[in-house]
C-alpha cells in the first residue's frame, strides 16, 4: 500500500486543489419564456428545448382534488 514518505507542503497542496474551484454555470434567456436557463439544458420554467417541449411542467402547488 503506498503510503507517503513526507509530509505534502501547502503550496503543494494547494496546487493539487487549483482545479477545484467552484464556477457559475453559464445562464442565456430561454427563447420560448425569456426566463435564464442553464446552457444545453431543457427550461426550469417552460420544459422547452431546441424549439419543441420536452419536458411537462407541472403547475406548482400540486393537485388538491386527491381521490
């Protein structure tokens, strides 16, 4: 089993951890509802992508009609 012979530096450390930054997905207007949606992805609001709907979206608050 490998098993480190010294102790790894800070600098070290953190130049193993450089690439593990959080970043902001990048947000566009969705051409259907105008609302932001992730790019390459389906609406949140509408269900829309590439010109058609894929998703369903479901209206909030749920059906209170329960049989």
């Amino acid at each position: 089993m490998g098993v480190p012979k010294r102790r790894v530096s800070h600098a070290r450390q953190g130049d193993r951890r450089s690439h593990h930054a959080l970043v902001m997905p990048d947000l566009e207007p969705c051409p259907h509802c105008r609302e932001m949606k992730q790019v390459h992805f389906a609406c949140p609001s509408c269900g829309w992508y590439g010109g058609k709907e894929t998703v369903r979206i479901k209206p909030r608050g749920g059906d209170t009609s329960a049989p």
